[in-house]
C-alpha cells in the first residue's frame, strides 16, 4: 500500500499541514518536531506525491531526471529533447547520474525524500528498477525512457528494436548479403534481444558474437571471426560504436567496406555519419523519446491521464555508403 502524508502525520502525532511544512521548507516548525517528522519518514519510506506538495508552497516546478552516465553516446539527444520541453513549460531540469554506484542512488534518494523536484525521468541506471519501482508505488511520477524490454509497471516510452533488427536483415538481403556476422551488446538488455530476434527471423544465421555496446567490442568480435575462419559478408551491429570498431578491424585485414562485408549499426548517433564510409544504421528517434517522456510527464502532474501501455516510436532504416542499396 503507498504510503500517504496522512500515515506520517498520525505516526508523527502532528497534522498534515506540519508535514508538508517540514517536507517543503521548514519554517514554523520546532527543530524536534520536524526531526520527528523526518525520522518517521525515513521508517515509513513515504515519498511524497505531487498531489501532496503544495500545502506550504507550490510546486518546486523542478522535473528530476536520473541517468546511468553522460557518456553514452546517444545521450545528449536525449537531454537536449527533454531540456527543450521542460524548459517550454516553465520547469527546471535537475539532473543525477550513477557514476558512483550505491553512493549515487542514495544521494538521489536523499533528493526524493526532500521532494527536491515533483516528478522524475530516468534512463535505467543498472539495478535500480526495483528501487524506482518502489518510489513510484509510493507516489512518485514517473516515466521510464528506453525500457530496455524491461515493461515496467509505470508509464515509459520506447522504440521499434525489434522491427529495427529485422530492418536491417531485410535491408542486407535485398542488397545480395548470404553470410550475415551478428555482433550484440548483452543479452540482458532487452533490447539486445528484441533487435536479435528480428533479424534471425528475417535473415537467419548461427554466426552470433554477444560483447559489449563499444567499439573495442566490435574490433574483438571481427577479429574472432577471421581468426576462426569463420566467412561472412555482412556485419549487423547492435549499435553504432560496434559498427565502427567492426570497420576498423575489417580495414586493418584488408576487407573492403562494403565491397567485401557491408555493415549496418544502430542508433544513429552523430558518428555515424562521420565513418568511413558513412554508416547505413537504424535511427532512434532518441530526441524524440525525451520529448515525449517529458510531455508525458509534465501532463501527469497537472492531471492528465498517462497511458499504461509503453509509448513505441518507430525506428528508421539510414542507408548509406557502408551497406548502400542494391
């Protein structure tokens, strides 16, 4: 069951008032009642809801956003997309990432509990779902962006991968492909699975290298496959950091691209245009995702109706010099 400003306050022995005081700024509260408070909070773990603030002041008007890391490469066309739509409505954007590990999600949580920001995006660190899960159910907004197939039990908005993988395949076969090398990112990402089954049932294959989303992954998995003597004439790579550690491991053996092996990644991140040769990949729509998320969430604090089931926005294939058409 969540857990309501009401339970504090009784647990507490103050009204609601005197919580949301405490929780908001503070004033007019003595120093041993609002330790009370706080103290009662941290047991009960309750996590304010946006329908909850505002007794002693209004919203923060701040929208909170947690991430993995600014390193990935597709990150900042999420950021930018989400920035420009919070900004737009008159909020803040208050940013947390995980770089530290446990450090980092308690410090975020610390931030939670202090209603520091009224609702929250995330990018899914690596194991904090339950604990996002658990902050939702005890009142906090929330919308999931990329939900790596991990379906949570709160709004999200995702992408095609799955018809994105078979894109590819389709796209290989029509240009005379017959030896497809698939290299992915790990097999516990959703993600990963979902791009992976819609290329096998499109273009079947059992020469299949799981690895890592970087570009030494790519350069390993070519190498392995020369070294095996393993033939291919297509590379389908599960993202664009392995397409171009694939091209330079090819380059480096003496394979023509796409004379020889054509090569088709995915996301299409600015890099890939920047290749040699330009990469054919599979866009996300990665602005567009934090765009809506952000809509998504902005219209659930005032109320609206936020759907269940995940917001898909469809992949696009990008053809060029890598994997031209035939």
């Amino acid at each position: 069951m969540r857990v309501t400003i009401a339970d504090v306050a009784r647990e507490a022995g103050v009204s609601k008032t005197t919580v949301s005081r405490v929780l908001n700024t503070g004033a007019e509260v003595d120093a041993a009642t609002a330790a009370r408070v706080r103290e009662v909070i941290g047991v009960l773990g309750y996590v304010p809801s946006s329908g909850a603030v505002g007794l002693a002041r209004g919203s923060s008007r701040t929208i909170g956003m947690l991430t993995p890391s600014l390193t990935w490469p597709w990150m900042g066309e999420v950021l930018q997309g989400v920035a420009d739509t919070v900004e737009a409505a008159g909020y803040g954007l208050l940013l947390f990432t995980c770089n530290r590990g446990a450090d980092s999600v308690e410090h975020f949580a610390g931030q939670v509990s202090a209603r520091a920001f009224d609702g929250l995006l995330v990018i899914e660190p690596e194991n904090t779902l339950d604990t996002i899960t658990a902050m939702h159910r005890r009142g906090l907004p929330v919308v999931l962006i990329d939900d790596r197939g991990h379906h949570p039990a709160f709004p999200s908005v995702a992408t095609t991968n799955r018809a994105g993988g078979a894109s590819a395949a389709a796209h290989l076969l029509a240009s005379g492909r017959h030896r497809p090398l698939v290299l992915t990112g790990r097999r516990d990402f959703g993600c990963v699975r979902d791009r992976l089954a819609g290329f096998l049932e499109v273009f079947p294959t059992d020469l299949v290298v799981e690895g890592e989303f970087t570009e030494d992954s790519g350069r390993r998995g070519v190498e392995w496959a020369l070294a095996e003597g393993r033939d291919f004439d297509c590379v389908f790579a599960h993202n664009d950091l392995i397409a171009a550690g694939v091209m330079r491991s090819l380059r480096e053996a003496g394979r023509r691209v796409p004379e020889d092996v054509a090569v088709v990644g995915f996301d299409d991140i600015p890099m890939a245009r920047h290749t040699e040769p330009p990469l054919t990949t599979v866009r996300q729509p990665m602005r567009r995702m934090g765009e809506t998320a952000a809509e998504m969430l902005l219209a659930g604090l005032v109320g609206e109706t936020i759907p269940d089931e995940p917001v898909v926005l469809p992949t696009e294939l990008v053809v060029r010099r890598s994997a031209p058409a035939s």
